[in-house]
C-alpha cells in the first residue's frame, strides 16, 4: 500500500513532493516523510506520524532542493511511529530510502549482514538500507552495485527509492511486483506510485517491470534488468487534467464519486456501443466464447461486484462462473476445467493478491481478462486482455463507482458472449437502454441526498451493529451494501442471504438493531417478505429498499426498476449514501478510514 514520490532536477521539489504526496494519501495516511538534498552539500529529512497535513507543518522554509524523495505510509511492519516512518536511512547517514511492499526476508539478511548495525526502527525497510550501506562501506562496492547487490539478495515484494548523500544528482529506482512508474518532465524527472500524484508535473510516463533497476537523473533515465542488460521503453501519455482528480466544490471524495456515478455509466455505454452492436476485441471475445468456465479473481468490492457479475455471464453467456477471492485462490488453487479463462476484477490494477494468481495462470499458459480502472497498470500489462471501467479517478478508500462500473462492464461482456453464442436471452437484452435507466434511476437518488441522511441518523445513530439481508442477486448486493458500512462508519455490518437468518443469525436480532432488507429479486421477493416479519416480530427495525415493481405498501425506499441481472447497479447507492452519512455523523474520514488503504499492494 504506502505511496512513493520523487523528484530529480526541479527547484520546487519540496513542494512537488508534499504535492503528490497529498495525491497519494489514499494509498496510506499513519505516517509521512520526506527527504530533499540541494545538491550543493545541504539536505533535509522531514517525518510525522499522522496525515500529510501534520508532515507540511513540519516542513519549514528552508527545507529546499532540486532532489528528493517522499513517502506516505500504511504500517505493516513496525507501528505508526516517527522511527517507523519513511524514508529510512543508514547508520552513517549516506543513504536514504523509501519503500512499498513487504520483504519476507529481512530477519534472515539482518541476521546475516547487520548483527553490528544500529537500527532505530521495526521495520523490514531499514534492513534494506543498511544492507546497502553494509555492501558500500564493508566491500567497498559503489551506490549503484551495492544497490544491485542488495536487491539480489532481497526477497518479496518492493518498490524502492533510494538517494546516496555523496551522488545528489541522481535517484536509484527497482520495483518488484509493487507499483512505480517514471514520470517524464521538462529538464527534470519524477518517480510516482500513481501517475495521480504527478500530472501537474507531467502527463508522459513509463513502467517500470518487475526486476528492473532504474536510475534517475534530471536529463535522463536508465532502465536495466538487475543482471545489467539496457531496457528501452517508450513513454505513454496519460489523459486525465489534474482538475480530474481534484474534489471540486464537494467536501470529499467519496460524495463527488456517488455523484458521478450516472456519468460513468453513460461513458460506459458511449464507449461499449457503436449504435446497438457491442465494441470489445473480437480475439479476446472468442477465446472467452470458447471457455468451459469462467473464473473471476477479485477482492473487496471487486469481489463483491464479481459476485453479481456470475449471475449476468451465467444467464446471458450460458457459461458455467465461479467466483474465488484472490487471497485464497492464489494459495489454494482448485481443480481448474478443461479450458478455463479467467478475470481478473480490481478497480487499481494493483491488487497483490490477484497478481500473484495472474502469475501462476501466465505459468500454466491459459488467457486472462483484466478488467480495472487504470489503463497500464500491472494487471492490465500482464493478462492477455484488458477491458476499461471508465470511471475516472477514484480516490476515496470506500469503493462506490467503480463497483457500479465493473458491473455494467461485465454485462456488456456477458451479452457480447451471449451474442457471439447465439444465446437468445442475449440478444434480446436491452443493455445499452438498461444502461441508460440506470443512470437515471441513480440521478434520482442522489438528488434525494437529504432522505438518505435522515435516515443514516434514524436506523443508524449510536448502534453498534447492523444488517443486510436479501436473496439471489439481493444477497451479493448485501454483501457490498454491508462492507460500505463498515468499513467508513466502523458499525459492525454484515450481509445475509435472508433464508439464513433462521439458521443462527436471528439470534443475534434483538429490539432496535437496524436491518435493511433488501427486494429486487423477483423469485425471492416473497419469501424475504416472510424473513423480514420474523425479524420485526423479534423487534428489529427494519428498512426496505425494494424497486418499483416489487414494491409494497409501507417499503420505505422504492427504487426506479430496471432488470434484475443489473439492479444492482441502483440498488447500490442507497448503501452508499446511508454508509457515507452515518460515517459523517460519527465524525470519521470517510475518504480515509482507519487501518485502510485504497489499493492493496501487499499480500
């Protein structure tokens, strides 16, 4: 998780690197700091624990340079302390580092290397510094070749930076399987684990690849493997105004990104739809066509949203669809089909856990889809496929847009399969008119946005615990509806398939707890009305949310219809809107809550 920044050739590089740094607060926010050196003998180090608010007013004046490195954190090593906090340095003040990723094994290198080092922090990151300091001073090796060496011996994942006091002029750059990309400046050059964090800077950037060394200086970059051999690499632009990633007139992000989630689903079908026929890579849609079954590798509301995404392939692709969380497949691979394809769900395209299962499906040579929010991102580059999900930048921590968008984009691949098939359900599906109503039916509702609150503070004020319960596709959509909710309010949430409830988890309803039942699913429509007496009976006060056209008399919320498969993609935001007030009424960070981090890249 953690976010990296740097500059190389740039009088404002103090200000560029709390810049970005501020960019990539979604990325972690116990701990910040910052190096800077003026090239010409003077340098600063910089660190607080808290968010990058607390870390610019400890930076002074005279904390100037033309080079620099920064770094915001999310602990996994060590807890949020100043000692803890990047960038790290070596005993004799030579060198200095910043790092993302977990080494798995720095107890061993410590043991080994380091028995005389004096470290000041619990961190796998200061072991990696000293080993390079070791390999300078105790081999009399150069910067650079006891960088290499270090990184020889390292093991796990990591994106580094690194600045050697004595060579001011440069930045020492490797990554493997954490994000870095270079940025491509005028007269200077920049690092950044997010090209977010520079596009007020640049807008041409270049990846870096898994065991690559890069060294950065102001006039120019050098790309080699770790053996030594050069990498040349074209730039990419990246297409998004800094005004994209900006709050606007919103007081947070989260809010601004509800909001756009009408935008986002007309983008989708401008994008997918030429008139009615479907724009997707004909390759990719035969090799997917003649899969036995799918797999779709997500976490979080990427899962969550693959969830909802097996219903929409299995009725409109006829295919067989399972659904594994990354954490567990990537450990615990099942007994795969006859020719399987996989899909790979992650808004970030950064998702440890599912890169490690993209690995393997590379090593075993079947295809994989990509389907993320973040064109060139790792995932993308290394599945066969890539599909957009057009939401724009998303920087709030808690998911809202960019579920909506995975769905609709499963759908527009679902029914292109489906059509390549000859499934007649598929072809008779209206998607881009499903589309269309749904973003309709959301701009209705976050135009309600006084409702929702009201009712955040009704159901939800001073409880600690709080359900959501539905069936079929209502019951995935309790699973996300619940995660928002915990995961920026710190209510504890859960969501049920509402036929479980008798099987245990009624037990746990009692008078005043809040639930929200939820009513879409047409086939499951009546028996969650018989789930939600008993849970009245038992004095849990309950909100349905229910589309129009199962509506009832006295349902609290009633949602424009569209069709089932995708109703979700309404049904969605209420969650949302209710998660997001009953967060600010408890007075929490909603774009940034405790002990999370946007994109999870460690395992």
């Amino acid at each position: 998780m953690c976010g990296i920044v740097g500059v190389v050739g740039n009088d404002n590089t103090t200000k560029i690197l709390l810049n970005g740094l501020e960019k990539l607060e979604y990325r972690g926010y116990d701990s910040a700091g910052i190096y800077v050196n003026n090239e010409k003998g003077k340098d600063f180090l910089v660190k607080e624990v808290g968010k990058i608010s607390q870390l610019e007013k400890e930076v002074g004046p005279e904390v100037q340079g033309e080079m620099g490195i920064g770094h915001t954190r999310w602990a996994t090593h060590g807890q949020p302390t100043v000692e803890n906090a990047h960038p790290h340095y070596s005993q004799d003040n030579r060198f200095y580092l910043v790092h993302n990723g977990v080494l798995t094994n720095y107890a061993e290198l410590k043991e080994k290397y380091l028995s005389d080092f004096k470290f000041v922090s619990q961190t796998d990151t200061e072991v990696a510094v000293q080993l390079v300091d070791y390999f300078a001073t105790k081999e009399n090796m150069d910067a650079e070749s006891a960088f290499r060496k270090a990184l020889s011996l390292l093991e796990g994942s990591y994106a580094f930076a690194m600045v050697d006091r004595e060579q001011p002029d440069r930045i020492f750059v490797a990554k493997n399987k954490s994000p870095l990309l270079i940025g491509l400046g005028d007269g200077f050059n920049v690092i950044c684990s997010d090209a977010m964090a520079m596009l007020e800077s640049t807008h041409k950037f270049v990846e870096i690849h898994d065991g690559e060394v890069v060294i950065l200086k102001k006039d120019n970059v050098s790309i080699t493997t770790l053996d030594g051999k050069a990498v040349q690499r074209d730039p990419y632009t990246v297409n998004l105004d800094a005004s994209d990633i900006s709050k606007g007139t919103y007081a947070n992000y989260m809010l601004k990104e509800i909001d756009e989630q009408p935008a986002t689903m007309r983008k989708i079908s401008s994008h997918y739809f030429d008139g009615k026929d479907i724009k997707v890579d004909q390759k990719m849609l035969k090799d997917v066509s003649e899969a036995d079954r799918l797999y779709i590798v997500a976490a979080g509301t990427s899962y969550n949203a693959a969830l909802v995404g097996k219903d929409i392939f299995e009725n409109l692709a006829d295919v067989p669809v399972d659904v594994e969380l990354a954490s567990e497949f990537g450990y615990h691979m099942p007994k795969l089909s006859q020719k399987p394809f996989f899909i790979f769900l992650s808004q970030s395209g950064e998702t440890a856990d599912s890169r490690q299962v993209l690995v393997r499906v590379n090593e075993l040579g079947y295809h994989s889809l990509t389907m993320t929010n973040v064109p060139n991102s790792t995932l993308s580059r290394e599945a066969t496929y890539t599909m957009e999900l057009l939401a724009g930048p998303e920087i709030a921590v808690a998911s809202t847009k960019a579920y909506t968008a995975n769905i609709a984009v499963e759908a527009v691949l679902a029914k292109a399969m489906g059509e390549y098939k000859g499934v007649q359900l598929a072809k008779d599906f209206d998607l881009q008119g499903q589309l269309s109503l749904a973003a309709n039916a959301i701009q209705t509702i976050v135009d309600e946005k006084d409702r929702f609150e009201k009712i955040a503070h009704d159901y939800l004020a001073g409880k600690k615990d709080a359900f959501y319960i539905g069936r079929g596709i209502d019951y995935a959509l309790s699973l996300e509806a619940s995660l928002k909710l915990k995961e920026i309010s710190y209510i504890h949430a859960e969501g049920f398939a509402a036929g479980e409830l008798k099987h245990g988890t009624i037990s746990l309803i009692e008078k005043g707890v809040p639930v929200f039942a939820y009513v879409n699913d047409g086939i499951g429509a009546a028996h969650t009305r018989g789930n939600i007496q008993e849970v009245e009976a038992r004095g849990g006060h309950v909100l349905v949310i229910s589309s129009k056209k199962y509506a009832q008399e006295g349902d609290q919320v009633v949602l424009p219809s569209i069709d089932e498969m995708i109703s979700p993609i309404v049904s969605v935001v209420p969650a949302q809107l209710i998660a997001y007030y009953a967060a600010l009424e408890r007075g929490n960070d909603v774009d940034k809550p405790r002990n999370l981090a946007k994109s999870v890249t460690v395992e």
